[in-house]
C-alpha cells in the first residue's frame, strides 16, 4: 500500500489542505515508530509533506515533541 502512489493533489500533514502540484514541501522528522522497507538508513524518519515551509516546520515541532522518540 505505501509503494502506490496517491491519486489527486497530496494533503497537507498539519492542516489538512489540498496541495496544488508543485507547491508542496517536502521534509523529514525524527520518528521512531517508523521503519523502511528497503532502506534501513531511513528507519526512524518521518517523510512529510505540508502546504508551506510554515506548516511543515510546525509538523518537525510536532514529531519533535512526542514522547518515546
Ligand atoms: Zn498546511
């Protein structure tokens, strides 16, 4: 499921809007929960996708604070 890819425009991981193509912004967070497929260099990062630089410095803040990480 996570190798396919989405159809329609990618939501904002903090408020939830749509993206329009090419306005995305892309990052990464600390997140021990996760684990990669087929890259174990990836384990323990979050990729994240927001609708501006604001919001996804706000979901970095967030992964950022939660316990057990
Ligand atoms: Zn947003």
């Amino acid at each position: 499921m996570d190798s396919e890819k989405p159809e329609g425009p990618q939501l904002c991981g903090w408020c939830g809007m749509g993206i329009h193509d090419g306005m995305e912004v892309h990052g990464m967070a600390p997140d021990s929960s996760v684990t990669h497929a087929s890259d174990p260099a990836r384990d323990g990062q979050r990729f994240l996708t927001s609708c501006s630089r604001e919001h996804l410095a706000a979901l970095q803040e967030h992964y950022r604070h939660r316990p057990g990480g």
